[in-house]
C-alpha cells in the first residue's frame, strides 16, 4: 500500500483528487435529491445527526413520506460514490501527504493514512443500513439501530480527524514560516 500511496500523494493528484470531491460535494448537497430530503422532512437528515433512536428515525421516514423516501434513496446512493469512495480516497490521500511532511522518516506512523478508511466504512454501514430500512422503515429497528450506532462513530471519528488535520496544516504552516525565517 505505501508504494502506492508513494504515486499518488503528490500535489497534482491530491488537488485533482480534492477539487472533483469538492465539485461532486457541493452538486449532492446544492443541485441533488439532498434538497428534496431537506424539504420533506422536519430537521436534519439522519446522517446528519449524531445519533438517533430507531423511533425517531421511523417518525422522520414517515413524515417524509413516499416521495421524500425516494429522493433520500437517490442521495444515499449518491453519498456512497461521492462521500464514500471519493472523499474516503481524498482523506486518505491527504492524511497521508501531511504525515510525509510531518513525520517522513517514521514509517510506522503508515496506518494513520488508514484512519479516513473507518469514516468511510462507518458512513457504507450507515447507508446501507438506511437503504435496506427505507422501503418499511416501521418494520425496521434494528437495522435502524444499526445506521444510528454507523452514524454516531462515522461522526465521533470525524470530530477527531478534522481538527487533527487542521493541527498538522498548522503545524506544518509554522515549520515552514520558522524555517524561512532561518534561512
């Protein structure tokens, strides 16, 4: 993995990479089904919130009703390719750039560039959970219960790596600012 990951943690490849998941992003959530969900329902969707009773789910998929579920089945496709594979690859590209800045001759530090992987296969989990739920979501709480814990680790790993990402650009910022100061 790391020879690969060697090829592709270059500058051009990750602002590709970053500029077509932020593209791809802002078409799901601005131009998408995303909307149609918003407008349906009362509050956020429930991959939006941090967690949730399976009652609470079902209220939310009935009050969206039949139409509402539909659109949500189309953005919960939807987020597979795009948040999933294109912002699991993203992050994993990123995490992993910033740990050869920061760390280039640690090599066991390799399996932080990994970390972004569970996000994603936390939000698969979710998803599918919340497929497989939608077309009787009454008669669905335990798979219900199953998004909900997906979507409460997908988040409280998120909450970890963002900042985490933001300490590391900071960090790396200051490095470069003291090294050009030196030199």
């Amino acid at each position: 993995m790391t020879s690969l990951l060697d090829h592709w943690c270059r500058r051009r490849y990750l602002l590709l990479v970053g500029v077509a998941w932020i593209a791809a992003s802002v078409g799901l959530f601005q131009l998408g089904p995303y909307q149609q969900v918003r407008a349906a329902g009362s509050g956020p969707l429930l991959d939006e919130r941090v967690r949730y009773a399976a009652a609470e789910a079902v209220a939310f998929l009935d009050a969206i009703g039949p139409a509402g579920r539909s659109a949500y089945t189309r953005f919960l496709w939807l987020d597979l390719a795009v948040m999933v594979l294109l912002g699991g690859i993203t992050l994993v590209l990123v995490v992993d750039w910033l740990r050869r800045r920061l760390a280039p001759d640690r090599s066991r530090l390799d399996w932080l560039a990994l970390v972004p992987i569970l996000v994603s296969v936390f939000d698969a989990i979710e998803n599918f959970a919340l497929l497989l739920s939608l077309p009787a979501p009454a008669n669905a709480a335990g798979v219900l219960t199953l998004a909900s814990y997906a979507t409460s680790a997908k988040h409280g790993i998120g909450r970890i790596l963002m900042p985490a990402l933001v300490a590391g650009f900071g960090w790396l910022a200051i490095r470069r600012l003291v090294g050009r100061r030196r030199s």
